[in-house]
C-alpha cells in the first residue's frame, strides 16, 4: 500500500500519536486501523435499512419517519438525563 501525507494540526496530531501509542501502535497503523473500522455516510445508512428492513420483518414493526424522530428525541432526552450531573 501506497502512503499519503495528510495536513492536520500539530494538536491532533500529538493526540491521536498519544492515543497510538497507549495502544501499543504506531501512528499510521492507528490511523489504518481506523480507517478500516469507520463507515462512510453512505455505508451507514445502508446498514440502517438493512436493520430497518429486518425489523419489519421479524415483528411487523415499521416507524414512519416522524415516529423515528420522536424515538431518536426520547433516546436523546434519556441519554442527556443519564450523563448530567
């Protein structure tokens, strides 16, 4: 494999060298590893309908878009509780 040089800031850089290293890692095998276990917008959205997709299949169960939005705003709510203070 071929390798690329990649501007950043000299700040994210030192950060993600440390969090490499914590991991026994070099910088750029971290950021292969990285790479590889991330998902593109695209590749996410394809494994939400396939979720989507086998839930309705399993229960019959097939929120419309508003019914998601209110249980994406209740998980929301719920996790902001868990976390405060």
């Amino acid at each position: 494999m071929a390798d690329a040089n990649v501007r950043i800031p000299e700040e994210a850089r030192d950060r993600l060298a440390t969090i490499a290293a914590a991991e026994g890692m070099s910088l750029r095998a971290y950021l292969a590893r990285l790479a590889e276990t991330l998902l593109t917008p695209a590749e996410r959205a394809e494994r939400a309908e396939r979720a989507r997709a086998t839930l309705r299949e399993w229960t019959g169960y097939a929120p419309s878009p508003a019914e998601e939005r209110d249980l994406d705003s209740e998980l929301d709510r719920r996790l902001a509780r868990a976390v405060a203070p």
